[in-house]
C-alpha cells in the first residue's frame, strides 16, 4: 500500500516583543509609509535577550504537538531549518529534542536559507515513504534581528524572528490528503545575491544580512511561479485548482507579483508578511497559522507552498491539507 505524508499538526511562535515602523523610524532614515508602499511590512517580532533559535522553535514544535493530540515520545525525527542556530554546533535540533523532553529517534539541522521549510517538507515526504519514521516534526525557526544590519534600512526593514512547526504523518489508509509533489533546487552562480558577510571558517563571526534586492525579487518571482506550475503540471491540476498559494513571506509584493504571474486571484495568496516581516524559514508556516486562526484553512483544500532564499535555493510542496 503506498504511504502518503499528511500534516497532522500545525503550531506557531511569536516573539513578544513588537517593532513597528515607526519605531525602526527613529534609529534609521525611513518612514512608515516608505516601508509599507514597498514591502507590505507594518511590524516584525523581536527575539528576547537571551531567548534563542531554540526557545522559539521549542513552542512552535509543542503548539504543532498539542493541535496533532500527540506527545514528544511519538515523534521519529526533529528537522530544525535555520540559518540562526542556537550554536555552531551542536544542532538547534539536539536543543529543540532535549526541550521537548525527548530521548529517542533523531535530530538535525539543515540550512537552506528561506527555502528551509519547503526543503524540509520534501526530505520529510522522503523519510516517510521509505519507511525510516512514522512520525516527523518539521520546523522552521530564526532569529533573524541578530544578524541584521539596524544602520542598513535596505534589509532591517525586512526580517523579523518567529518560529513555525508541523506534524507530518505517514498514512497508509486511503487518503486524498497530503504531500502531493515536491522539488527543490539551488544554483550557486547566485550565492552573492543573498548572504551575510561572515561565517564560522571564513571569517569567525556571523556577520550580518546583505542582499541585491532587484535581483532577489526578480529571479523569486519567476522561480516561485514556475515551481508551482512545475508541480500543478505533475500532478494532472491546473491553477484554477489551487485553493491558496502559501509561499514563502518575503515582501508583499513579492507575493502579490507571483500571484498575477500565475494568473491566480490575490485573494488566493496568503499574506501574513505585514504582520511579522521576512522570518525565513519560518514564514510558511507562519502564514499557514495565521490562515487557520483566521478559519481560512480546511481540511481538503490544495495549497502550493513555494520559497526561494539564499544560495540561490528554491522549490515548492503541492499538497492536500
């Protein structure tokens, strides 16, 4: 009987601290108005003193845990995507699995920037139909205002900190939920489109966030829509079929672009980017969260989950919620 991988569980974090516009205002030249003209942004969360990438993936991982009815002890595998890890090593994931209160199956980190989420539901789906897990928790976790550039109003603007998780499940039953299709992709011909200006062998320290920001947008726009017809022409659906496309939360106009580009309704994008900024790896899930407290998100509805960030990396996940 063939295994199809099923989010069970879907969960959320938020740092409470709040930064508005207008209070970025007052440490750079820039203005409420600017921001949201140009990315849609209103306000991002900001990560406590001493609250890491791990605190924040811990409970988005035990909100995912308490919607799935489930325990730590059922889980397998704890994929953590960041590109703000606790520490160089050991893994966030390790920290993340400890918090939890877990002693059994395994945890890693894996690093694909924006994309993580997406990367990580394609190695779950992999997990699953090969029958290594049962059970994976996916989460997508940063703490972006730690490497951001607060004197560079072309990217603080952008990234704020937040965690999202998911339960994904292999069910066996006869289903039309699920993981329908995935891919993913990278191009390092693009690496300085996108990076920071440290790193643990090159020069010691993180170093902080610098981007292209006309050439981020184009080859996103372009390479989000084509993964997600990539993935419709796959799986025998057109866009007409796709109840909301959940990509990743870069810039509202971003989104909005991907969006006509499909030839999709903008009521069809979901958008939660003005409420807590770029996080990354986190902002699928984060938009998906927001979608279900909203009561947009149904069991049965098909969503396309595309994301590009940094490397260039990029990909989609089709599935049936």
């Amino acid at each position: 009987m063939s295994i199809r991988s099923v989010i069970v569980g879907l969960g959320s974090y938020l740092p409470e601290k709040i930064l508005t516009n207008t209070e970025l205002a007052e440490r750079v030249d820039t203005n409420d108005a600017w921001i949201v003209e140009r990315t849609g942004i209103k306000q991002r969360h900001i990560a406590a003193e001493g609250q890491v990438t791990s605190d924040l993936a811990t409970e988005a991982a035990k909100a995912a845990l308490k919607d799935a009815g489930l325990t730590p002890n059922d889980i397998d595998i704890v994929l953590v995507a960041t590109s703000t890890a606790d520490d160089t090593m050991p893994a966030t994931a390790v920290h993340v699995q400890h918090k939890l209160g877990m002693t059994r199956g395994a945890a890693f980190d894996f690093q694909a920037a924006c994309s993580g989420f997406v990367y990580g539901l394609h190695m779950a789906d992999a997990f699953l139909r090969a029958g290594s897990a049962k059970r994976i928790l996916v989460v997508g976790a940063e703490t972006f205002s730690r490497v951001v550039d607060w004197n560079d109003r072309g990217t603080c603007i952008l990234f704020g900190d937040g965690a999202g998780a998911v339960v994904v499940e292999a069910s066996e039953g006869e289903t039309t939920r699920g993981i329908l299709h995935s891919e993913i992709f990278s191009d390092g011909q693009y690496a300085a489109l996108l990076g920071t200006t440290g790193g643990t062998s090159r020069t010691q320290t993180t170093g902080v966030v610098t981007m292209q920001g006309k050439e981020v947008f184009r080859h996103a726009v372009s390479k989000m829509a084509d993964v997600v017809e990539r993935s419709l022409k796959a799986t025998g659906h057109t866009v007409a079929d796709l109840d909301f496309v959940a990509a990743h939360q870069a810039n509202a106009r971003i989104l909005s672009s991907v969006a006509e580009k499909l030839g999709l309704p903008a009521e069809k994008a979901l958008v939660s980017v003005d409420m807590h900024g770029n996080t990354s790896a986190a902002s699928i899930p984060l938009a998906l969260a927001a979608a279900k407290a909203q009561g947009r998100l149904k069991e049965g509805q098909l969503l396309a989950l595309p994301a590009l960030g940094a490397g260039l990396t990029w990909g989609n996940c089709l599935l049936r919620w």
